[in-house]
C-alpha cells in the first residue's frame, strides 16, 4: 500500500480549491494543529477507557452493531470500529463549532484512533 503524501493544509472558514480536488482525489483531507494537544489527549483517554470497559463487559454489539476485534502491535485483543461513540456524552462532549471555543475548530470532526502527527 502506497503511504499518502498529505499537504499541510490550513483550516480557515471555507475549503479551498486544492483541499477539494485532495479530498475528491484520495478521500480524505487532513488539517493539522486544528485542536489543542490538551483535548486530543483526552480523547484519545476516554476513547481507550471506553474501549476497555466494553472488553471487559465482553461486549460484542453497540446499538445493534457489531463490533469488530483484532489485535494491536503487543498482540492485546482490542476493538477495530469503536461506534457509537458520541453517544457517551458524559465523557465524550461534542467538539465546540466555534472557532474560540476550540483553537481553530470550525467544522464537525469525528474521533478516530489513528491519526497524523508530523
């Protein structure tokens, strides 16, 4: 698999027509530094606490569907699609759509386990 060479695209009020033609192309776009270190450690926290909290209950569906299992790099059992996460308010609050509540954050963004850093 070819590793994708992503720019450092900057997130202002609208996406640019380089970012579109990037996401049109390769299906995602990547903006970094958008949220404060501080609040992506915490998610990162809460999303692996989740994660073992519904290994240890032995949970295998959210909502009706499945959760898919494989194995990290130290060859621990963990959970591939963690869904339905937004619906733990109480330890995952929606990320602030205004710009001075976040840093910089003007868009709707999802949580995932893998991420860029540079």
């Amino acid at each position: 698999m070819k590793k994708l060479e992503c720019p450092d695209f900057n997130l202002e009020e609208k996406l640019t027509q380089e970012q579109l033609t990037f996401f049109h192309k390769n299906g995602v776009i990547i903006f970094r530094n958008v949220l404060k270190k501080e609040t992506v450690d915490f998610f990162i926290q809460e999303v692996t606490r989740i994660e073992n909290q519904w290994l240890q209950e032995g949970r295998d569906k959210v909502n009706g569907v499945p959760l898919k299992f494989g194995e990290d790099a130290q060859g621990q059992k963990m959970i591939q699609r963690l869904c339905f996460l937004s619906l733990d308010r109480k330890s995952l609050p929606r990320i602030p759509a205004r710009p001075e509540d976040s840093g910089s954050c003007s868009v709707p963004l999802s949580i995932r386990r893998t991420y860029c850093r540079k």
